[in-house]
C-alpha cells in the first residue's frame, strides 16, 4: 500500500527530515543511521519510495543487495494479472473492473512493474491454463479468484512461481490473500437501520455460490442475533440474479406474505435493484414501505429511482493492495517468510435514498 513520507517516518521512529535525506541519498546523518532506516524500510516494503532506487550503492544498498531484497526493484518486469472465469455470470455483471486494474497498475508502477492482464477460463485444459499463466513470464500474479475451484489451487501451488489471490481465500491452503471484509460491510448496514428504528430486517440473497456472498449471509445472520434481533426463515431467501430473475423471486416472495420487514438487506446491487422494481410492480413505497439497501456501490445504484442505498468497495485500493502484498513477496520480505496473509479491505457506508426510518 502507497504511504506518506509523513506516516513512514512515524512508523519507522524517525524525523521527517532524516527520512528525506536518507530516501534522497543526501549527506547529513550518521552511516550507522542510514543503514538502519534503510534496511526497516526495505523490510517494510516501501523500497519503491528511494529516489532513483535502481542506483543505490552505498555501503547498506550493497548489504540490501545481498540480501536479494534490491534485484524486484531494479529489475523491470511484469506483474499478471490473471482473470479466472467460471460460468461469467458473476463476471458479466461486474462493472468495476477498470478501477481495479487502475488501482494495481498504479501501485505496480510505483515499483517499476508493469500490469499484463491474462484471461482464463474453467473449459480450458488445466495444463493450457498452466501454460498461458507460465509462458507469459510474469514476476508474479495477482489471481482474481471468486470463481476459481479448491481442485485448481494445488496446481497453482505446484507452479514455482509467487502469487496472491484477490477476492477469495482458501483457509485451508498456505496462500496469500487479499479479500474483502464482508462482516464489517453487513455490519454497518445493519446498524444504521437499526439507528432508523428498524427492527425486522430480512435478507434477500442472489443464491450465486461465491464466497463473498455466503460471508455476506453468514455475517447477518450472526449481526442479527448479536443485537437481539429475530432473523425470520420466510424472508431469509435466496431470490435469483441478476435483476431479472431478482425481480421475479422477489415478486413471488411479496405473493406469499403480506407482513413485511420494514427493510431488507441484500447480498448485492442487482439484487437490490431487482427487489425495489418488484416492491414497486406490487404497490409498495420504497423507501416509505419497506427500506432496500445493497452491497458493493455499482453503477445501477445511481440509474434507479430511489437510488440505492449501499456500501462501497474501495476499488481501487482493493488492487492496490493485492500488488503491495505481492511485491512484499517478491522482494522477500522476512515478516512474509513466517507465515502467509491475509488482508481485507472494508466497506463505507453511502446514504441514498432507498433507505429511510420505520413509517409503520
């Protein structure tokens, strides 16, 4: 992850003055001091931060060297960026893209990579798969992995080659991880209903299988029964994805029961966006009825009438964050050797309109 100057000498225990002219190469403090500071900063990650890094050469840039932390640094390469592809479903409706590979190539060039996107499919052989990932020469690979299958994992592993998984972990493989902290995104949704006095909230899931969204659903019903609050079977549903078929689950849903929650919580936007169209079709006020919040911050929520009440994804800080992780990896960060990692990325809340306090 980028950092200030500011906060890297707060971090490192040293002036922002000693940190300038340690990461300028200028005169002015003590060698043993250079080679301290250098060496934590390295150790931390943030070599890209050295003015003309590729030409280091003091007396702790040799000792670095050795070390085979300065080679990622000097050496310009590619980092992958392997799009992994099940049915596309989930793929189709995911419009964000764009900011994520923003958010790794600027990282990526922060540390004088470059971004290769390679794109695979399940249907391919598994030894193609392997040979476009190995051919394409890539330092490393950021993999985004919501569709890829535990079966697939241990070829990767079997594979000589570092990389990070974005948007899934296996808890049960010794991968780095960079995921998105659903518990929280749930969380502060759920409070701020109940800070507008809402008490009987359902779930309306896409019944997609991606962890993301079994996470999602786990971590309300856990939330619901944290705060005291009854989590009803007949309105804890899977509805269908992505609008369409949210709109008609939703609408067979409102067929059978007549007492509604005064709000649902949903397992994503398309899904929200299904049920405030199917709430309205059936005469019901959005937010006067019944409040509708979604997850993630697409596009969609803006095209809708009420705009959708959501949480947002940092999208690109989510790739950045991944090419950190990856580059620590490359440059063999001793605090990586002792165990893999796993970062999540968490959610803000964004107020629109189809969330409101309880009418009735």
């Amino acid at each position: 992850m980028a950092i200030k100057a500011k906060e890297l000498a707060k971090k490192i225990g040293v002036s922002e003055a000693t940190l300038s002219l340690v990461l300028n190469h200028k005169e002015g403090i003590s060698q043993k001091t250079r080679e301290k500071v250098t060496e934590q900063i390295m150790r931390m990650g943030y070599g890209y931060m050295f003015k003309n890094a590729a030409k280091m050469q003091g007396k702790s840039d040799k000792n670095i060297l050795e070390a085979g932390t300065a080679s990622a640094i000097e050496e310009k390469g590619y980092i992958g960026f392997v799009i992994y592809t099940d049915t596309g479903l989930f793929m189709e409706n995911t419009p964000f893209f764009p900011l994520i590979i923003d958010g790794m190539d600027a990282m990526a060039r922060n540390y004088s990579y470059r971004l290769l996107v390679i794109n695979i499919k399940r249907e391919m052989e598994l030894q193609t798969k392997l040979g476009y990932i190995r051919e394409s020469g890539c330092s490393g690979y950021i993999i985004y992995a919501p569709e890829l299958p535990e079966d697939e994992v241990d070829a990767l592993l079997g594979m000589p080659i570092p990389f990070v998984l974005l948007d899934k972990y296996f808890p049960g493989k010794n991968i780095d991880a960079v995921t998105l902290n659903n518990e929280q995104g749930i969380y502060i949704i759920l409070q701020m209903l109940v800070g507008l006095g809402h008490k009987r909230i359902g779930y309306l899931g896409s019944g997609v299988d991606l962890q993301s969204f079994a996470e999602r659903k786990d971590s309300y019903q856990r939330i619901m029964n944290r705060l005291g609050l009854p989590v009803e079977k007949e309105f804890f549903v899977d509805v269908g994805y992505p609008e369409p078929e949210a709109v008609n689950g939703v609408e067979a849903l409102l067929r059978k029961h007549e007492n509604l929650p005064t709000a649902f919580v949903t397992d994503n936007d398309c899904v929200a966006y299904g049920a405030i169209k199917a709430l309205m079709n059936e005469g019901y006020s959005v937010p006067g009825d019944v409040s509708v919040v979604g997850f993630s911050d697409r596009p969609v929520c803006m095209y809708v009438v009420p705009n959708i009440t959501t949480v947002r994804i940092p999208r690109a800080r989510f790739g950045g964050e991944a090419v950190d992780l990856l580059i620590r990896k490359l440059l063999k960060n001793p605090y990586n050797d002792e165990c893999n990692i796993k970062t999540e990325v968490s959610f803000e809340l964004v107020m629109r309109d189809s969330a409101g306090p309880v009418s009735r």
